[in-house]
C-alpha cells in the first residue's frame, strides 16, 4: 500500500474531518502539522505538480481575495507566499504516492485512496 500524507492545520475543521475519515477508513497517515513545520519553495512546487494546479489555486480563496491577487499573479511569488506564510494554504492536502488532493470536502478522497489493509 502506498504511504498516506496529510499535510493538516488542527485548528481547521475541514482538515479534521479529513484526518478523522482517514483513520476511520483504516489509513495511519504520516501527518504534517504545516503550521509548525512550514513547507519549502520545493516541497510546494512538488505539491502543485502532485495536484496538477496553478500556485494560485494552493491559496485559500478569501485570502487570494483579501491580498488583492489574481490568477495571473507570478507563481514563484505566491509559492514565497505561502512559505512566509503557510495559514495561507489550501487545506487539507492528501498525498498518496505521486498523487495529491485538496481533501475538501472530504468526499473528493473516495476513490483516490488506496484499498486499506
């Protein structure tokens, strides 16, 4: 079975829930508290890859709404962005070998998982 991350905020009700449904579905998620270890420019590059998105759509829409930026925003700033300031991420993130999803809502995991052991 391919490992399980899920890059998680504990304070987030959506990221909660996804870490919730994960282990009631069997999965031991290596989990990444994102707040107090943040990300770097390359561990978010190979997010983006994984989720097959734009850097802009990594960044919660009210705070891409509240910062002023736009979809045409250079996309190495947003990724700097996001390092400075990793609350500004899209969350939860599930990664399942060279797969990712934003795992909101939850229901977006079914079918993306692996089958349990």
């Amino acid at each position: 079975m391919s490992s399980i991350t899920i890059y998680h905020n504990p304070k987030c009700s959506k990221s909660c829930e996804a870490l919730a449904y994960l282990e009631a579905e069997g999965y031991q998620p290596r989990v990444i508290n994102y707040l107090e270890t943040p990300l770097t420019v390359e561990e978010i590059r190979r997010l983006v890859k994984q989720l097959g998105i734009a850097p802009s759509s990594l960044i919660r829409a009210p705070d891409f709404t509240r910062l002023g930026l736009t979809p045409t925003s250079d996309p190495e700033e947003l990724i700097r962005l996001i390092v400075e300031h990793p609350i500004l991420l899209q969350r939860p993130i599930v990664v399942v070998g060279d797969r990712a999803r934003i795992a909101r809502p939850v229901e977006v995991l079914q079918g993306f998982l692996p089958a349990p052991k």
